[in-house]
C-alpha cells in the first residue's frame, strides 16, 4: 500500500469514516477529528511508518510538520520517510 | 461550622527541602528545572523535568524503611515531620482518635512499578521482591504517615491527577470544619519521574522540551516535577486553646466537573468551581489579591485558566494578581496544589507574592497581572489556589488571615 492510501486508511479510521470518505482536500476538523485525535492519528502514523514526526499539541502551527490537510500530512511523512532512507 | 486553620507546614520539592528554602527560591524566582536524570532518560524525547538534587534517601531512612518506601513516601514522611513538629501537635488519645491524614498522589509508587516491570519483562526475572505491593499503592505514603504520627481517625488518598492535592486538602478542611475531626495532616505527594513516567507524558505530546513558560505567548508545554507538600489543618478553637502559631485560616474550597472532555479544560468548569470557593468562605471577590494559577504553560489551559478568572473576577480580575510556580518547581501532577499552598501561605504572612518566571512575551489571551518573572512585595487579604485536572475535575482553596 502507497503512503498515501495507508495515511487516509489510518485518518479515515480515526474519524470513524470509510477511507472513500476522506480526500486529499479534508482537513482533521472537517473529518471531525479534534487535537486528542489528531495526536492519536500521529501515533498511529509514527508506528505505521517507523517514524518520528515533530508534533507538539500545544503549537501544532510552530513545527514543519504542515497537519492542516490530508495532503499536507502525506507531503510531510513522505518527506520524513525519504529522510530516514537517507 | 468549626473555623479551620493550618498550624504546619512541610516539604521537600524541587525548589528546596523545606518551607523557608522554597520560599527563598520562590522569592528569588529561581528554576528547580533541569536536565533529567534517570536511567533510560537517552530514549525519552522530553529529557528536563523538575527533580529534587541533593536528595540522598539513606541519609533520611533506614534500610528496613526504604524497602517499604517508595520515593513519593518519602517525600510525603519528610513533609509530615516538618509540619507535625512546627504545629507542636503530639496526636495522643481522644485527639489520635479524631485525626487522619487525607493526601493527594496520581500516580503513587509509580518508580516501584517501573522498577519491578522492567525487571520481570526487560531483564526476564520471575521473582520480585515481596514489598512491591505495599510500596506502590497509592494509599502507601498516607498510612506510613497515620503509623508515623498515630493518627487514628480517617485516613484515605485521593487521586484526581492534577488536582488531587487540592481534591485532598479540601477533603481535610470539611472534615474538620464538620466537626468530624479536630486535626488533619494533608497534602499531596508524586514522583513519576522516571523512564515510564515521563515515556507515558511524553505520548500526550503537550510536554515542552526547554522550559515551562506560564501566560507567556511563546510557551509550548508543562515540565513536570516532583516531591510533596503536606500541611496540618486544625480546628480555631484547638489550635487557639493550645497557643499554637496560626499560618492562615481555610476560608473556603469547592470543586466541580467540567463534564465534557478527558483532557480539554472548561472555562465554565474552573469558573464555578473559583466562584464556588468564594460562595463558600462567604468571600467577596474584591477582597482576592492573589491567585495561584494551576498555570501549567500548555496553550489550552492558560487561556482558559484566565478567561475564567476574567469571568468570575470582572472588573476586579485586572487588579488582582494570578501566578503560576509551576515555571519553577514544574507541575508535580498530584502533588502540585499542596507545593503551591505554599506561594499562598508566603503571600499571606510574609507579602511576598511569588512571580511567573520564563516569561518572555504578553498573550492577548492571558491579559493579566501574571507577575512576570519578578516576585512582587504586596499585602494581600484573600488567595485562592487553583487545581484542574485531566477528566475536568476541579478543586479551588481560598485562604485568609485569622
């Protein structure tokens, strides 16, 4: 499974949606999904990946890691896996 | 309805090992935090948190003890003795029998339990030492304290997290004031700063990892912290009878639920329970001069924090004056409202209201006095003591003078 497609799989699940259901387009608060989902979504992330992704819950603005879409989160990881490989 | 007062103090937190050295930090404004130092502390990701150094338990209890003593008992019996020994109280007969000990602690022997997990699930060991039980259980500290001091009458732990000090404190001060009991040592205690302590936090994503900066538009997180505060509150009457020195005099305590979210705090939630503290000491609100803010320097509860002092104070909430210790001597989870009754009972006898330390840069969300970074000389008539938890529970103290 591409990135992309396990990144929705993990939001759509968190959101209680099915994976159709969620866009590239969504953002955490148009699926519903509020800061305690946003940090379990990044877990779940973290574990899926085999990364770490800067996230602080107090500031989520003040890190490089751009959670504002589903396309800016799959933008970061895949930047964040592509550093590990390096 | 029997008057309450506090004839005792004790502690040992980060800012010193007693009362007299944590005021003289909280005067100076000095920072109890630092690197972490424990083993393992090379796989957290948050490595400063508020540790008690120059701390040396055998120097304190013997072997036999500390098999039975976690750190948070420690701290706790370190505290007692402080407090038992300035209220000049010797709990003997019809007294032992009406005095208990109510603590707060969240997370209990919390070091035991790391200790002992990693022992039979790291290292593969099949047998652990037969006191596991009885050193970790939260309710521990509180009965080694009734054994210490033959308190007889009720004896229990609360645990409300963050506001389990001040949940327990206000347990001891209706206790007494119904006529249930005349004394009651109370406080609150913790140490989780270890591996697993600190690992389980660091999950939550709301710890800082350079500094807890209270109000202050660039803070980023809570640090934690450890140790105790505990403190004897006695009936008026007792203590007045006895010629005991009176600290101050527990005018009043409420506690709600926000009910709505596990960890999101609730501005209505913390309003009724500040307005409920002064509806029940019968105080007026002008008459506040300084608040201890719960101030734990995440984005969420600051500004909720001061949006409900704004609500309960109106007009009079910019002229009081609202700090958070915790940017010294970190958030000490079940333990922080007992260390922080201690900036309250300095505002009160000594004028010295204890500052905000790390803060760098006015939030128009938390627009008021937080007595930056600097302690302030000031007389003050009533404080209050703020506490909310995780899960929405809250717990307001208000003290005054006799």
């Amino acid at each position: 499974m591409d990135v992309q497609s396990k990144v929705i799989e993990i939001i759509a699940e968190q959101a209680m949606l099915e994976p159709e259901d969620v866009t590239l387009e969504s953002t955490p608060d148009s699926l519903g999904i509020d800061s305690l989902g946003l940090v379990e979504s990044i877990f779940a992330i973290e574990e899926a990946f085999d990364i770490s992704i800067p996230f602080n819950a107090n500031d989520p603005s003040a890190s490089d890691f751009d959670i504002s879409s589903v396309a800016t989160i799959v933008a970061g990881i895949t930047r964040l896996i592509e550093e590990k490989a390096t | 309805m029997t008057r309450v007062v506090i004839t005792g103090v004790g502690t040992i937190n980060p800012l010193g090992h007693d009362a007299q050295s944590t005021y003289a930090a909280m005067r100076e404004g000095r920072c109890g935090i630092g690197p972490l130092d424990f083993r393992d502390v090379d796989r957290l990701s948050v490595r400063i948190g508020a540790q008690i150094r120059d701390y040396d338990a055998e120097t304190v209890f013997n072997r036999q003890q500390l098999a039975l003593y976690d750190r948070f008992t420690q701290f706790t019996l370190i505290s007692a003795r402080q407090a038992v020994a300035q209220s000049g109280l010797c709990f003997s007969g019809p007294l032992a029998d009406r005095s208990g000990v109510v603590l707060g602690t969240s997370g209990g022997g919390l070091t035991t339990q790391d200790e002992n997990y990693r022992a039979v699930y790291e290292e593969g060991k099949n047998r652990v030492h037969p006191f596991v039980v009885p050193k970790l259980m939260n309710n521990a500290a509180a009965s080694h304290v009734s054994m210490e001091f033959n308190l007889r009458g009720p004896s229990f732990t609360v645990a409300t997290a963050c506001a389990s000090s001040n949940h327990a404190m206000g347990q001891a001060f209706s206790m007494i004031r119904s006529g249930l009991c005349t004394a009651m040592v109370t406080g609150g205690t913790e140490a989780m700063l270890c591996f697993g302590g600190v690992k389980a936090w660091e999950g939550l994503r709301v710890m800082s990892k350079d500094a807890c900066r209270p109000f202050s538009a660039t803070r980023n997180g809570m640090v934690q912290g450890e140790g105790a505060g505990v403190f004897v509150f006695e009936a008026l009457d007792h203590a007045q009878a006895r010629g005991a020195e009176i600290l101050a005099e527990v005018l009043g305590f409420a506690m709600t639920s926000d009910a709505a979210d596990i960890v999101m705090p609730s501005k209505q939630g913390a309003a009724r329970a500040i307005a409920g503290a002064l509806a029940d000491g019968g105080i007026a609100r002008e008459r506040v001069g300084y608040i201890n803010a719960h101030g734990t320097g995440t984005a969420a509860n600051d500004k909720t924090e001061c949006a409900a002092v704004a609500d309960v104070f109106g007009t009079h909430a910019d002229k009081l004056m609202i700090s958070s210790t915790k940017s010294m001597h970190g958030h000490l989870i079940g333990g922080t409202g007992a260390v922080e009754l201690l900036a309250c009972l300095m505002a009160l006898n000594e004028g010295v209201i204890a500052p905000t330390i790390g803060y760098e840069e006015p939030d128009p969300e938390c627009a008021l006095d937080v007595v930056p970074n600097e302690a302030r000389e000031a007389e003050v008539d009533v404080v209050l003591s703020n506490a909310f938890a995780f899960g929405g529970l809250n717990a307001v103290l208000a003290l005054g003078r006799v």
